[in-house]
C-alpha cells in the first residue's frame, strides 16, 4: 500500500486538500519537503 502512494506521489497523482493547503502555508512547509518525506515513509504498525 505504501508503495502505491509513493507511486502516485512521484508521478505527481496527487492532489491537497484545502486545510492540507493552509496548514503547509501557515507551517511553512514547501512541496519539496512533501515529496521527501514520502519517499522516505515508512510503515510503522499495521
């Protein structure tokens, strides 16, 4: 399942929510940022 995200993370697949939207303006969190954390997640728990 991760890697399917991961998947349409790199091929740009993706689109953010509103609040997603505001939340990385208010927080200062630029796309970059979004796509290196996703490349490097990692599942936790199940």
């Amino acid at each position: 399942m991760l890697a399917d995200i991961q998947i349409k993370i790199q091929q740009h697949a993706f689109e953010f929510s509103e609040h997603a939207l505001t939340q990385s303006i208010v927080r200062s969190i630029f796309l970059e940022e979004v796509y290196e954390a996703f490349a490097m997640a990692e599942i936790i728990e199940v």
